[in-house]
C-alpha cells in the first residue's frame, strides 16, 4: 500500500460486508457515503476536532455536502483503507476528503469530499469554536487531492 501524502491522514480500515452489496454483486454506490461517515468521525476524533458525547453540546455540525466519485467496483469480502484528511477550514465550515483503497491489489475505487458547517444550538450557521478550529487546522493535508484525475 502506498504511503499517505502527509502525517494527517487518518487511515480507516473497513471490511466489505455481505449488505453492502447491490444485485449487480459489487459495494453499492450509496454504501460509500457510509464508509465516510465512519471514517469522517474517526478522523475527526483523532485530530481531536471532534468529542463523541451523548449529550448535544459543542459538538454540533451538519454535512451539508457530500460527493464521491467511483473508480473501480469492490466486492464482498474486500479489505478497504479509506484516507480522510482536512481539506480546507473556514469560519464556519470546514472541508474533509476521502479516499478508499482496495488492500488486495492497492486499487484506488474511489474518492470524495465532504463540508461540515458547525452550528449553534438553534441549527443555525455559527464560527467554529477556537479549539476546533485549531485542531481542524493543524491537520490540515492539502496534498491529498479534492477528486483524483480521470
């Protein structure tokens, strides 16, 4: 497997469940926005943006975007790393890119993105607390690119 661009990216390894798959046999392409959302938070916790809590305070973002591009089919039982970086912090929002890698044969299948927009506790746009913003921006990679060339 070749090596992340930089330090901070969060390397996710994920099994290909038999119910990730679509009659056509092969990972359904809504089942990558899953695999993001594992990796987006254990990402996040990881740098430390991010405190799991069951009680909803400072912890409060959105997605309000998320893409992925599809490059090559998976099929159950693939072993898949997903890359997750920071991309991009503002005031408000911050960006987080993926990539996910067939182990077997070090295939990239597939890349995404994804904004986060932090929220107050009336659901409205608010600026990401300091502490967060920080941590967003100490783990900022912009190596890892927004979407892999065709």
């Amino acid at each position: 497997m070749r090596n992340p661009p930089c330090d901070h990216v969060t390397a996710t390894r994920l099994a290909v469940r038999p119910t990730d798959m679509d009659a056509d046999r092969n990972v359904n392409n809504g089942v990558y926005f899953d695999y993001f959302h594992v990796a987006r938070f254990e990402h996040l916790a990881r740098v430390r943006a991010f405190q799991p809590s069951r009680v909803r305070t400072g912890n409060l973002f959105a997605l309000a975007e998320n893409t992925c591009r599809y490059l090559a089919p998976a099929f159950y039982p693939d072993a898949l790393l997903i890359w997750t970086a920071t991309h991009a912090v503002g005031r408000s929002s911050f960006q987080l890119v993926y990539q996910v890698w067939r182990e077997d044969d070090d295939a990239l299948i597939a890349a995404g993105n994804s904004v986060q927009v932090w929220l107050d506790e009336a659901n409205r746009s608010t600026p990401i607390p300091a502490p967060v913003q920080a941590a967003l921006s100490t783990s900022l990679c912009p190596h890892l690119p927004k979407l892999p060339e065709r």
